[in-house]
C-alpha cells in the first residue's frame, strides 16, 4: 500500500531542494554579473582554422579550475 504521507514529504524535501538550488544558481550568476573582473578568460580557436591548442595550454587553463 502507497504511504501518501512518505510521498508527500519526499515532494516538499525535492521542492526545498530544488528551490535551494535555484537561489544558490541565481546568487552565483548575480554576484559574477555584478564582478566581471574575476571572470575566467576561456581561450579560443575556430574549429575551422585546423589548429589545436597545445598540451600546455590545456593544463595551464584546467590547473586553476580544478585545484581550489
């Protein structure tokens, strides 16, 4: 037999969840709108242009982002 109470619950912890989530998303979106110094510069080359970006550039742009 369903326990629609355990259910229930379950929904109002998914829905806090879900809102935490939310307002946790739109702080760090705002706080880094409003701080565009500290954004990270993501390197690029057109997919067209046939270079690739070499072994060293990748670690250099992954080390900071990974190591915190």
């Amino acid at each position: 037999m369903l326990n629609f109470r355990r259910l229930f619950s379950r929904k109002l912890r998914l829905d806090d969840a879900r809102q935490r989530a939310i307002a946790e998303t739109s702080a760090f979106l705002t706080w880094h709108l409003d701080h565009p110094e500290h954004a990270v510069a993501i390197p690029v080359i057109p997919s067209t242009s046939g270079r690739r970006f070499p072994p060293s550039l990748t670690e250099a742009f992954w080390a900071p982002l990974l190591t915190d």
